[in-house]
C-alpha cells in the first residue's frame, strides 16, 4: 500500500516536472518567435 502511494507520488511529480519543462520550453519559443517577428517588422 505505502510503496503503491510512493510511485503514485514519484510518478506525479516526475509528470509535473516534465510538463513544466515542456511548458517552459514552449514559452520560450514563443518569445523568440514574437521577438523575431518585432525586429523583422521593426526593419522593413
């Protein structure tokens, strides 16, 4: 039962930290696109 619970957590948080990471990542990308398409415009 204890150990069941300690994978259950183990697993969640293994999930969560990835989703974050995932998350993050696409922020990131984002903004370079964002920052990307300001200077082009900002150019012409």
């Amino acid at each position: 039962m204890l150990e069941a619970l300690l994978v259950g957590v183990c697993m969640f948080l293994v999930f969560g930290l990835v989703a974050l990471a995932a998350a993050s990542l696409a922020a990131a990308l984002a903004l370079a696109t964002l920052a990307r398409d300001c200077e082009e415009r900002e150019g012409r």
